[in-house]
C-alpha cells in the first residue's frame, strides 16, 4: 500500500503564506513526477505546481511567482511554498505522486488539506 500524507492548510489573510508538506510511505520502489492539485467549491479540480525527478518545475499561470514547488527526494516528500495568497487561493489542495511499486506505476491521491484565504 502507498499513502501520501498531506499538511499544513489553514485559514490565512489575503497576503499571508502557507507552507504545504505531503509525505508519501509504504512500499516505494521509485516516485516519478509529484505535484499539488486544488478544487474549489463547485470548480473542477486543477493542477498548481508539479516538479520532476530531476527538479523540473511546472506552474499555473495563475500561481507563478507566489508559489514554489519543491521536494526532498530521500524524504519521499513534496512541498508547496505559497506566498501573497488570494481570495481566490481557496480550495482544498491535493497531492499527487506517480509511484512505482514493483512492476508497476501508477498514480496516487493524498485526501485533500484546506487553504481558506479571507480577504
């Protein structure tokens, strides 16, 4: 089995940060791509950020600039830096990892954390 683990969503102010972590545990042969999806309320769900193996990293035009995406490798963790949050910020933030266990890869969903930014 494979769990990603998500934290760090809150309420926050217009301007304010958070900082996103999601941890991925169980049996891992290799993570591939990981990356931080959001849904908000009546909106279908939307990619924010996604970093490769390598350190590639890939941005929603909306977040560029306020966001960065990062992660630590030997930790089997993502993280999401977010900076001069919006209203419009709100929603709950996925995380997501193509992970490879034995002979197969697929893709993998954390449960969600909220972010709620008040104006």
């Amino acid at each position: 089995q494979v769990q990603l683990v998500e934290s760090g969503g809150g309420l926050v102010q217009a301007g304010g940060s958070l900082r996103l972590s999601c941890a991925a545990s169980g049996t891992i042969f290799s993570i591939y791509a990981m990356g931080w999806y959001r849904q908000a309320p009546g909106k279908r769900r939307e990619l924010v950020a996604d970093i490769s193996t390598g350190g590639s990293t890939n941005y929603a035009d909306s977040v560029k600039g306020r966001f960065t995406i990062s992660r630590d490798n030997a930790k089997n963790t993502v993280y999401l830096q977010m900076n001069s949050l919006k209203p419009e910020d709100t929603g709950v933030y996925y995380c997501n990892a193509v992970i490879q266990r034995y002979t197969l890869k697929n893709s993998y969903w954390g449960q969600g954390t909220q972010v709620t930014v008040s104006s």
